[in-house]
C-alpha cells in the first residue's frame, strides 16, 4: 500500500499551531515546562524535515556545534545531514536530558512517540 504525500502546513495552519503553543498547558504530572519542550518540538519537525519518531529520540550528540543535524533515519536508514536556523537550536538549548532532548530514555520507543502524537493531536484540536 502506497502512503500518501506529505503535505505541508500552509503558513495559516502554522501560525495558528505556534500561537496554540502559547495556551498549552505548562505542567504535567512530570512537572516539564510543557510549552517549551512542544516549542521545541514543533520547530524540529518543521525545520529538519524529519518524522515524529525521529524528533521524538533525537540524542543530542547529533547536533553538531556547527549547528548541523547528522542521522539515519529510524524508519529506512537515510542518512540526513542538514543545517539548523539559529532560532531552532536556541529553542532546543536548555531541554532534555544530558542525552535525549524529547526522551528521558526510560522506557519504549513506541510509548514516547505516542506520548508526543497525543500531545500534538491535542495541540491542532487547540489551534483548530
């Protein structure tokens, strides 16, 4: 079965996602700064192109400190190697952990992609 294209978000859909980022609950039974680390997330997924899987175990000895992403992707192996805007690595400099930025590397993969799915389904549910 052939999965369809990608479509990106039109400009519209995401200044709408980026302003629900803003009324985002703060805390979770965690204590995260939930805003900062969806921020964050967001901007990976639109700046690196990469899936959600992928974001959500990015290790952050593949940020070089020319601000270049190097991986293969999970899913079939690619190889990327793609530069960062500024404005993105400044997003990710002070989350996570001393090893994962979106996973605290407990438990499975499967888990921590669906813990951020949900919290992305309920952030278009905010911003319509």
């Amino acid at each position: 079965m052939k999965e369809p294209p990608v479509v990106p978000f039109k400009d519209a859909e995401w200044k709408a996602l980026r302003a629900a980022v803003d009324t985002y609950p703060t805390k979770n039974s965690f204590g995260y700064d939930n805003r900062t680390r969806l921020k964050a997330f967001l901007l990976m997924l639109r700046y690196s192109g990469l899936r959600i899987g992928d974001v959500a175990t990015l290790k952050k000895s593949r940020i070089s400190t020319d601000g270049m992403l190097h991986l293969r992707t999970s899913k079939v192996g690619v190889p990327v190697r793609h530069p960062l805007p500024p404005f993105v690595l400044e997003a990710l400099k002070d989350i996570g952990n001393a090893e994962y930025f979106f996973w605290s590397g407990e438990g499975t993969v499967k888990s921590t992609v669906g813990d951020w799915q949900r919290a992305i389904r309920r952030l278009m549910k905010m911003a319509n």
